[in-house]
C-alpha cells in the first residue's frame, strides 16, 4: 500500500534530523562511571585541522550527550574525556553509526616499572650534510594503571628518550617532544594501560657527528630494527643483517637486535657520514690555509729559500687539526683543547708561508 503524501513527508524529515550522540566515561578496572568530568567534542576542518566544538560534564551517572545543527549523520568527529588531568581519546567516529559510546578511564601513577617496548623501529637515511632520523616504536605498559610522569600539560614527561643532544628540527608525531638536559628528551603522552603507539623525528648535522650513532636504552626493548639508506651500509655484529627491503619508494639496509636491557648502548656504524664530514672539514680547511697562503705572497717579496718544508708536512697539520676538533666537539671552551689549537694553527701559518716563499 503506498504511504499518504503527509506521512511520506515526515519520515522524510525524520531520517534528516541531526544525530544525538550519547555516552558514558567508565573505569574498566572498577566497572564504575565516572560523573562530573568533561568531555570535549572534536571535528576535522576542511583544511586538515581538528577543532573542539564543544565541551560538557558527565552527569551524576557518568552519562554524556552531544546534539545539535551541527550533528548530521554521517559526520566524522572523536571524543576525549578528561580525568585527572588526562586525556583519553576515543578513534574517529561516524555521527549515526553507533547508538552509544563508551569511554575508557583509568587512574594515573608515576611508577615507570610496568614500561617496556616490543618494537623500536628507527629510520637512518644520510643525505648530503644532513642524517634523518625517524623512530617508530610501540611502548607497552603492563600496569593497570595510566602512566603519567612527572609534570602536566605540554611540559609533561612522560616516555624518556637519550637522543644526541646536538639533534635540530625535532618533531614529535604522536606527542610533544621536549628536552631537559642535553640528550635527554621526554614524550608528554600519557600511557594508558596496554600497547600505544609513538613516533618523532628529528636531524642532524653529519658535519657534527663522529660517525657512529648510539642507540641508548632506556626500557627493556624486545626487538629493535634499523633501517639504513642507503643500503650500502653494512653492520655487522651484534646486530643480523635481514638484507635490503623497500618502503615508501626508497630502498633501505635492514638489521635487528633483540633482548636489548636498560642502560644498554648499541652503535651503529655511518661510514658515510664520517667521508662527509671529513671531505666538508678538509674542504674547508685546505680553502682557508690556501686563501691565507695567497694574502701571504701579495704581501711579500722575499728570494725563495734554500730548504723549504714539503707540502706533506702541512696537509698532515691539518689533518692533525681536523681530529682534534673531532676530539673536543663537546668540548669546545676545553683549555687544552685551545691552546693545543692554536699552537697547530700557527704552525699551519708558517708552513704556509713558508711554501709560498
């Protein structure tokens, strides 16, 4: 039988009113609502960024409700519900395709003993005067409870990383990366009870760096995988080579390393990087010596003398100077380190000169 025209017309209506999204926050260690705390309501704009729209508490019953022009069917948005100073997101969802959500919360601690990493992936691909650096890696905490760290907010520490201290252009992917000391970098991601995912990046400078990079741990670390480009890079033991792999277009060496302990240290060999800096350093040195050599003879009219010192000695003067700075990078106000220096450089003046005569 076909519908009356007026009563087509409300079902109509019917199927185009907005959604209601409805809710509870819930402890899943104590089965307990949780009522009186917020929870925030975010959308993705067109132009990729994530707005909150609105925020409300729970009622006495841990119950939340959300509904309004602005909840259409079929729109894409995440929840957060903050608890005792944390965030707890939920996936993005799809406004109408669920009748109720619920959302997990948990008590917090500053006890790190339930931390340990299952997979640590980290990406080391050497370009020309730059070493990228990804790390990829899954912390799991076997507590039940959220580890917090120390701090609040964007100055929180929480997953602890020894990164090289001379890193630039640091960004974290899954939180916000900061520093507190020189190679000590903290994650502020909160770590709910579980398996969560974090990543970062960052750069440095091959001009800087002494060839091999340190991976320092800091939680037991079951597996940690390491990716070079380019794959022309061996290392050996105690990593295994898994040979050469793909991804995203680019070709990468591949090795690995398991039951890694706290406090454990692995180096990982960059030939490459140490050629760079080598060639960049000598260039740059063999340049200036050359560029004094010629204010040099400009300057001078002097008859050539009977012994002259072989253009050896100097190129071995600067190498000298090349491993000293190499030496002391760390240590550049080093008292030794300046006066043995500037000893070198004096004679690489009078090997200078004396060549040009």
């Amino acid at each position: 039988m076909a519908l009356r025209p007026l009563v087509a017309a409300l079902l109509l209506c019917a199927s185009e009113l907005p959604a209601a999204i409805d809710g509870y926050v819930l402890n899943p260690q104590t089965q307990a609502r949780i009522p009186q705390i917020e929870v925030a309501f975010y959308i993705r704009q067109d132009d990729g960024q994530v707005s909150e729209i609105l925020r409300k508490r729970t009622d006495g019953e841990g119950r939340f409700s959300f509904s309004g022009p602005f909840v259409q069917n079929g729109l894409k948005f995440a929840l957060a519900a903050f608890y005792d100073g944390v965030p707890y997101f939920s996936s993005t969802l799809e406004a109408g395709a669920q009748q109720q959500i619920i959302l997990e919360v948990y008590e917090t601690t500053a006890d790190a003993s339930g931390l340990d990493i299952g997979a640590h992936h980290l990406f080391l691909s050497l370009r020309e005067g730059t070493i990228e650096c990804i790390q990829l890696l899954q912390i799991r905490n076997a507590l039940d409870r959220t580890y917090a760290g120390q701090g609040s907010d964007r100055e929180r520490r929480v997953a602890e990383f020894a990164l090289p201290p001379e890193l630039f252009n640091l960004q974290g992917h899954s939180g916000l990366m900061h520093q507190t000391e020189p190679g000590r970098f903290f994650d502020n991601q909160p770590l709910p009870p579980g398996q969560s995912q974090l990543s970062f990046s960052f750069e440095l400078d091959a001009r800087q760096f002494d060839g091999d990079y340190v991976h320092q741990v800091i939680y037991p670390t079951e597996r940690l995988t390491v990716f070079l480009d380019p794959p022309t890079i061996e290392v050996g033991p105690p990593f295994v080579d898994q040979g050469t792999v793909e991804l995203h277009d680019r070709q990468y060496r591949r090795v690995e390393i398991q039951s890694l302990q706290p406090g454990q240290k692995v180096e990982i060999p960059l030939p490459h990087s140490r050629s760079l800096r080598w060639s960049l350093k000598w260039a740059a040195l063999a340049g200036a010596f050359a560029a004094l050599g010629g204010a040099l003879a400009l300057g001078r009219g002097q008859p050539q003398t009977a012994s002259s010192p072989a253009p050896g000695d100097r190129r071995h003067v600067i190498a000298e100077i090349a491993r000293l700075d190499d030496e002391y990078a760390q240590r550049p106000d080093d008292p030794a380190y300046r006066q043995r220096r500037a000893l070198l450089v004096r004679e690489a003046i009078a090997l200078t000169r004396a060549l040009e005569e």
